[in-house]
C-alpha cells in the first residue's frame, strides 16, 4: 500500500493537526543545524501515524501553533528516538510544555543497560528488532534549504515510518521483564529533566 506523505511548510495545515489530535500515538522527530539547542534552529519536523501517513513541516523561526498544541496535548502520546535531545529545542525555541511523550532510546537503555551506548542509536535498534535498515548519511546536511533534496526527504521520513513498531517491540519487552513501571517514571519525568536543562540548571541529583 502506498504511503500518504505531505511536505508543507511553517505548520502542520489545520486538516493534518485534527486528524493527528484523533490518533492515539504520533512517531515524532525533528532536524536541526546542529546539536546546540541555544545556538543551533530546528529545520524539519516529522509526524507519522499508520493510518494517517507521513508529514514533513519545513519549520521556521516562530512557534508553529498546531505543531505545539499536539506536542502539549495529554491525550495523544508522542513517541520520539532520543527525546531530551528533540524536546530540549522545541521547548527552548517554541517555549511549549510537551505532555505525554515516549522515547524509544530510554525504553533501549532499560531493557539492555550494558549495551555498548552505540546500539542504542535508531539504527542498530531498527535492524535488531525490526530487521529494518535505514540511511542516515544525510544526518549533517543542510536541513534549513528552501529546497529539500529528495534524499533528506526520505533520510527525514524514514526517522519516523518505523518508530512507533520499534516502540511497540521494546514496550512489550519492558512488559515481559517487569520494567513497566521504572520506564513509566522515567518518561513521566521526562519534560522536567528537559526543563532543567533548558533551563541551564546543573545535573541537580550530583553530590
């Protein structure tokens, strides 16, 4: 079945943010110029839903308000890879609180915490547990262009299309060896953890 996929710029239309407001779980991701979420700016967000498709917003330099009231919607879980590294630029640059959020990564380090820090990346993890293997070639490249080209369009779109059946793979995991609940508090803290960051507060649980 062929995928829906739009690419838009700004914001997510008003058609695309109620019907991703109704799905239960949203894969998200984000690209930026670079890894510094005080000096570096967000250059594409991705949501996917299986039965809605795929959406690439070309974001600019203002807080997109349907892309930030989903993010703060309760009722929608959003499920990233890596998520204090996504929420810490949309809440720094967007100042939106983000509610009811997962991420794979940490659900990763829960099951498997001796695991070399390097099998915790999106990659490995898809082609271990999905027998998925993705290109990430175009991480550094220019991800503010007017024009896209169309491989950071499928390197962008592919971050997402297998996210939420990896999360489902290693959720059932953590089920399976009674880590629900640890891996529950940890996400459940997760936008403070963000905040103090962003805030610029020091690893507050240090001697």
């Amino acid at each position: 079945m062929t995928e829906n996929i739009w690419i838009t710029q700004l914001d997510l239309p008003d058609e695309l943010y109620v019907r991703f407001q109704r799905a239960s779980e949203v894969a998200w991701d984000i690209e930026t110029t670079g890894l510094d979420f005080t000096s570096d700016r967000i250059g594409t967000v991705q949501l996917h839903s299986p039965k809605i498709g795929s959406v690439l917003v070309q974001a600019a330099d203002v807080p997109p308000t349907n892309l930030c009231l989903l993010l703060s919607d309760q009722r929608v879980r959003k499920v990233f890879h890596h998520a204090p590294f996504d929420l810490r630029f949309m809440l720094a640059q967007w100042s939106c609180w983000p509610q009811n959020v997962a991420c794979t990564k940490i659900a990763s380090k829960i099951v498997d915490p001796k695991a070399d820090p390097k099998d915790h990346s999106l990659r490995p993890l898809l082609a271990r547990y999905e027998g998925v293997l993705i290109d990430k070639s175009q991480q550094v490249s220019d991800w503010k262009a007017s024009q896209l080209s169309e491989d950071q369009i499928e390197y962008a779109f592919n971050d997402v299309r297998h996210l939420l059946a990896l999360f489902g793979t290693l959720t059932k995991t953590i089920d399976n060896l009674g880590l629900s609940d640890i891996y529950g508090k940890c996400l459940e803290f997760l936008p403070t953890r963000v905040a103090l960051d962003v805030g610029g507060w020091p690893d507050v649980y240090l001697y």
